[in-house]
C-alpha cells in the first residue's frame, strides 16, 4: 500500500509535464512564468513585453510557453574566497538585526548565482499554461473559462495547478475568484499549489512577525475557500529587475521546488473530468427550465382544447411522456455520479509539506499524524511521500494490517541544515470517501426506477388501449422531445468535457443573457437531435 519515499530523481519520469498556471489579474503569473525560463536556462533574458501593465491583464488567451531543465538546485557562490565557497544564506537568519538581515541578502560584490546539483537524472519537458485571470480587468470571465478549459483539453493530462496569490489586500473578489476555480475544476484539489508572489525576503527574518501573521491570516482564508486545510504554499519576490544573486538564487530555487510538484503529485486525466457549472451557467440553465417547463404547460393546455375526451387523453399521454423523460434524466444524473465517485480510483484526504530551509535546532527530528487525534472514518488507500534530505525513521497507523488504517503518523529527521523537504499525501478510495453519499442516491436511484417502471408501464398501456390515436400520440411526443430532453441537461450540475466542448465552441457563453439563453438551448436543441437519431439508429 505504501511505497518507497519518492526523491524524484530517475524511476518513472516522463518526458512531459503539464503545469496550468491560475490567478486573479496581476497576480504575477506571467512574471512567474519569465522567471521559470530563467531557472531552466540562466542565459534566457526575461521577456519584459509578455508582462501586464499593472492596469490590465497582458495574458488574453491560454499562452503554453515550454522550458527543459533536470531542476537543478541553485548556488550563491563567494568569487573573493578560496576556490570558491557557497553562501549559506540560511544562516542569514541567525542575524539578529531585521536590518543588518536586509542588507546581508542584498550584498553583490564577489558574489554570483550559479546551478548546481540536479534533482533529476534526465532534462524533462514542464509545459506552462498561462490564462487570462477569470476576473481579468477586460471582463467577460466566461470567456476565459473556455479559454482555459481549451487550453486543459489540448494539455490532455495536468500534472500541477498553480494559483497565483499577489501580496495585495486580500479582497472579497480575490476569494471568489478563487473559489470560482475551486468550484469549476472539482478534480483538481489534489494537484493544487499556492504562490505567494511579489513577496519581499527581508519578510522572512522572524523580527517581522507582523508581516508572517498577515500571511498566516491569508493562508488560514485560502484554506476555508478551499475545504481543507492543507496546501503547499510558496512564496516568491517576481522582481524582474532583481541584480542581487542571493534574492535571485532564493527565487531560482523556490521555482525548482515548485516544478518538482508536477513530478510528485498524481495527474488529472483531462478526458475523465468534469466541470461545475459556474453561476452565469446555472443561471441560463434555470431560465431554460423556467422555458421548457411552461412549454410543457401550454402543450398540455392546447391540447385540452380538443374534444374533451380525446384533449384530456391525450394531455395526460402528453404529460405522462414529460414524466418517463425526467426520470431517466435524474437517473442519468445518477449514473454520471457514480461513475466518477463510486470508484476505486484515489482522492486525497490530507497533505503536509515541510520546506526547512532556515530550520536550525540540533536534532531535526519531526513528526507528521493525519488526524491530528484518534482516527477518522476512512480508510487510507495511500501514502505518496517526497523526501530531501530527510529520513524515514518510522510510520505507524491504527492497525496492525496496513490495509486497515484510518490514522498515519510518520517519525522523520533532517540531515541537512539547508534545503530539506518532506511532502507526504495521504489518500483514500473515492468510493470509500463517498461511502454515505453513494448509499443515498442509490436508495434514490432505485425509488426513480420504480416511478419510471410506473411511467411507462401507463405509456404502454395506454398505446394499447388508443391503437387509432397511436400515430397522433408519436407525433405529439417526436414533435417535442428535444425540449423535452433539455430538461435532462439543466438538470445536472456538472458538464462532461463533450458537453462542455460543444458549448465552449458554440461560444455559448459568451455574450449577455439573452444572447447566450438563445446560444446554450441551441447547443442543446442540436444534441438532443443527435441523441434521438443515434438511438433510432442504434433500435
């Protein structure tokens, strides 16, 4: 159940890895972006032009920029001291003095930034989606959401996604932008990454506890929206002008650990997911409800004008054949559920990072338990840890068989006073995470087969018992089926990628109401057509 800790240095690397980079406009992911071509090749000159005004967004469409590096860890090196010696700007720290700290990090002369040591046996390829921020100065978020989606299909599998946090007030349309993510891209939670950027590193001296109990507020925030408490978080100075080779060199391997993430975590298949619908959508979708289900009244109604006894017949007929459609939709909606949580595929229950860069007591001895008291009601399925220059000393759970465990705690120590890390994940099966749930709708489930059995069992027999009318009758239900059929699609909250494709190619959201209720029922006219001449052509 629990494999070897993970260094990320040779077994399984694949040659692609695909980042998709998120955040509120000038949030800094376009500069995040220049400073990770820096990091793969010191040579590169950063591209000033690709960056935002400070006003607007400069991003207005998914930008894949690709940069092949084996993260190498970054050195600040002495030129005035014998052969050379490196800089332990961790000891930085140790300086008493907040100022005398300041301008130890800003020292230049003699010194300069170079690579050293790669984590990674091989050059890899790392992929980086810059999007227009979903609350871009422009406007028109919908139209960034299918920017975005279409640049995730053309990734086809996500290895990391970054949410760009700039050091600004932390507003309420920042939190729903996040949120918003949080809420379209359901899938992702377990590939997610918080980057603090435009963070200056005279920050990090432990005189300026104001400024780390600010973060800590916004950390504490992030994690609410989020639902959990636990991401990695980063924090980087995307100073582009930036000369000083020891704020540089924390930059550069900042970056490094960032990346490395992509390597760690376990990808999203792109074809497996769905999205949430967002507000505007389920707002169209509710006035396409509202629609179809006052057509559906006033079919009833018309046809009730017809001799008393044949417009009653055929208005409950009518009626009876609106119910048979709803019903297999919820089903349907069911079915979907399942098949993306009724499964033994992994979710994450729990992560912990340890970046202990300026960590100085004697002992480096530390523990992780997840919960932090007693056991929680799931079983864990599996442990991913990524360790550097830390080692395993002991893992314990709740049992004695490893395949019952519902608690994990693990003992480790430090060997090295500099660039330690230790990432664990910790995961549970999402049919055993979504035990309750999945028992619910299929009690739900079942009770919606027995009314459908109900529904059309009335269908049958009244075709048998209104043979001369059987023709009015297909005529009456073919002539409104599509409509019919569109109530199954508002009914679901989520879009399945060939759903939310043909939408995003329509441009169905893009527009005012109006225009895009007018766009969306066409979208949906046009599939259910598709869906009834593939049935009769599959009978």
């Amino acid at each position: 159940m629990f494999g070897p800790s993970r260094s990320s240095s040779s077994s399984g690397l694949l040659d692609q890895y695909n980042v998709l980079i998120l955040g509120e406009t000038q949030s800094g992911k376009s500069t995040l972006i220049q400073y990770m071509r820096k990091y793969a090749n010191p040579s590169v000159k950063i591209n000033t032009d690709a960056l935002g005004t400070g006003f607007l967004s400069h991003t207005t469409k998914v930008d894949i920029t690709t940069i092949t590096t084996n993260l190498p860890e970054y050195e600040v090196v002495d030129k005035k001291a014998p052969k050379g010696s490196n800089v332990d700007y961790g000891e930085f720290l140790k300086i008493p003095d907040e100022y005398d700290y300041e301008d130890a990090l800003n020292m230049r002369k003699g010194l300069e930034t170079k690579q050293g040591t790669p984590r990674l046996t091989k050059k890899v390829n790392f992929n980086l989606i810059d999007t227009p921020g979903l609350n871009a100065t422009q406007g028109d978020d919908e139209a960034h959401v299918q920017k975005i989606f279409q640049g995730l299909n053309d990734a086809k599998t996500i290895h990391l996604l970054l949410i760009t946090i700039s050091s600004g007030p932390f507003t309420q349309g920042l939190k729903d932008a996040i949120k918003a993510y949080v809420d379209m891209f359901p899938g992702f939670n377990g590939i997610i990454a918080f980057v603090h950027t435009h963070f200056d590193y005279k920050n990090f001296h432990p005189a300026r506890s104001q400024v780390a109990h600010a973060v800590d507020l916004r950390t504490q925030s992030l994690h609410t929206i989020m639902g959990r408490e636990t991401f990695p978080h980063f924090k980087i100075d995307c100073d582009v002008y930036n000369k000083k080779p020891i704020r540089e060199c924390i930059t550069q391997n900042t970056i490094q650990k960032i990346l490395e993430l992509a390597i760690f975590n376990r990808p999203i298949d792109m074809l497996q997911t769905v999205v949430n619908k967002t507000r505007k959508m389920r707002d169209i979708d509710n006035i396409l409800q509202d629609k179809f289900e006052a057509t559906s009244l006033t079919i009833e109604k018309t046809l009730r004008f017809k001799d008393k006894e044949e417009g009653d017949l055929l208005a409950e007929i009518f009626r009876n054949e609106t119910t048979v459609h709803k019903l297999e939709a919820q089903i349907k909606v069911l079915d979907e559920f399942f098949v993306r949580h009724d499964v033994e595929l992994l979710e994450i229950l729990h992560e912990d990072r340890r970046d202990m860069d300026y960590a100085v007591d004697n002992q480096g001895k530390f523990s992780i338990r997840y919960p932090q008291q007693g056991v929680q009601p799931h079983t864990i399925k599996r442990r991913d840890l990524l360790c550097h220059s830390v080692n395993v000393l002991n893992e314990d759970g709740s049992d004695e068989d490893k395949e019952d465990w519902k608690s994990w705690k693990g003992d480790f120590q430090r060997t090295s006073l500099q660039n330690s890390v230790l990432h664990v994940k910790i995961y549970a099966s999402k049919s055993n995470l979504h035990e309750i749930e999945i028992k619910k709708k299929h009690a739900e489930r079942l009770d919606l087969k027995e009314k459908l059995a109900v529904a059309i069992e009335y269908r049958r027999s009244h075709s048998e018992a209104n043979e001369s009318r059987k023709q009015q009758i297909k005529e009456i239900v073919d002539n409104h089926s599509e409509g019919i059929q569109i109530l199954g699609y508002v009914a679901n909250d989520v879009l399945t990628p060939d759903l939310f494709n043909a939408l995003m190619g329509d441009q169905a959201y893009i527009g005012d109401t109006a225009v895009c209720s007018r766009k969306v029922q066409a979208v949906y006219m046009r599939l259910a057509k598709e869906a009834k001449a593939a049935a009769a052509a599959g009978s």
